[in-house]
C-alpha cells in the first residue's frame, strides 16, 4: 500500500552524524503524484523544531495503516515548493519496495554482524549472527561454549547502517534452540525478552536497510 495524502510520515535523516541519524521527524502528506510526494516540513516533536532538508538527502521512512502495520520505504529529496507554503518533494516509493512490519510478525534478514553474550557474570563472549530480526536474532558460536535451551542471557548488537554510523543495542534474551552443525559449532536462535521499543526499531530500520539492498541486487 502507498501513502496517501495527509497520512503521517515518520522520518530519520541518513546522515554521517550519530546523534543527528537518530532522530525522528514527523510530516504530512499535501500532495501524492505519478512519481513524486509533497510533504510538508518535518518536525522533530519534543523539540518542535523543523528540520531543514536539501536536495538528495537520504530519508528512512514509515507510515502506519490499519491494526497498527508499520510501513517502511527509503526516498530521497528531489525538490521543493513554495507556492502557498514551503512543501517538501521526495521520491515516491514503488509499491513492491515497501516492507509491512506488524508486532507479531517482524522482517528477518540474514547478516553477519558482531554480537556479545554474557551467559552469567563470568562467562562471555563474542560472536557472529546469522540472521537479525525485530524478534530475536540467531549466531553461530564454537560447539563447546554451554549454551542451552531457556536459558536467559544479556547481549550487544553492534549494527552498522548505510550513513556511516553504528548502533548499540542492548536487550535480554532467551534461547529458543541450540542446533549443532557439522563443522563441530552451533547455531543459536533467541527470542528479545526485554529490549528498549527506540532500540527495537534500530534492528527493525537495520532490517530494512538490509532488505532494500537485496532487492536493488
């Protein structure tokens, strides 16, 4: 489903700036055609400041429809329009490039990213995921290590993004499964038990960031 005229956007810049990526604007949709869409200024809403935006600046966007699905695009700056008030011009989405994300059912993709476990205050260590998704990710760690199902363990997700930058995310977790492999190592899935809803929506933006460029291959 496209947007629509005054439907909501949810909007982080990609930029080199750390601190800058990580906020969050809202707009409204004025106007929807054929290939472009005119919004208006975004606002940072705890601030109330607008955010001023320029020609080929990389968007990450979301609008939310019916029972709550969250709908995420990329797009780009492409111009502007000042005939009554100053509108915004991006790109508009195709149909086939948005990603729908509900709470039941989150996006998983396969990457290869690093991630520390700590199993209990004297056992740590550090691993590579084989896949990250919104619910839980899985790794791959050596056969020895005593991973085992239910157990509850605290872990760090570093996700490097398209502008540059890389996020921290915190969460516990449970293991779901521990599944030997031939090469003598497991596979660990896990399930987020207490992840912080900001940095939830990093894998989620991570997840679609990652979507998006295996589409484009």
């Amino acid at each position: 489903m496209l947007p629509k005229v005054n439907s909501i956007l949810h909007i982080q810049v990609n930029s080199i700036d750390e601190e800058e990526a990580r906020q969050e604007y809202k707009s409204r949709i004025a106007d929807v055609t054929e290939d472009h869409i005119s919004m208006e200024v975004p606002l940072h809403e705890a601030s109330g400041r607008l955010k001023r935006l320029y020609p080929g600046d990389e968007l990450s966007i979301y609008f939310i429809t019916d029972g709550g699905v969250k709908n995420y695009f990329s797009s780009s700056v492409i111009g502007f329009n000042d005939d009554v008030i100053r509108l915004v011009q991006i790109k508009k989405p195709a149909a086939e490039s948005i990603t729908k994300i509900q709470r039941r059912n989150f996006l998983r993709v396969p990457a290869e990213v690093d991630i520390a476990v700590r199993l209990s205050d004297n056992y740590q260590f550090v691993a590579m995921t084989d896949d990250v998704g919104g619910g839980g990710i899985s790794f791959v760690c050596e056969g020895h290590i005593p991973v085992r199902n239910a157990q509850a363990v605290g872990c760090w997700l570093l996700l490097p993004f398209k502008n540059g930058t890389i996020e921290h995310v915190p969460f516990k977790s449970e293991v779901v499964r521990v599944k030997p492999l031939e090469t003598g190592r497991q596979q660990v899935m896990l399930r987020f038990s207490e992840i912080a809803e900001s940095d939830r929506q990093k894998v989620i933006r991570y997840c679609f960031e990652r979507q998006f460029d295996f589409r484009k291959k």
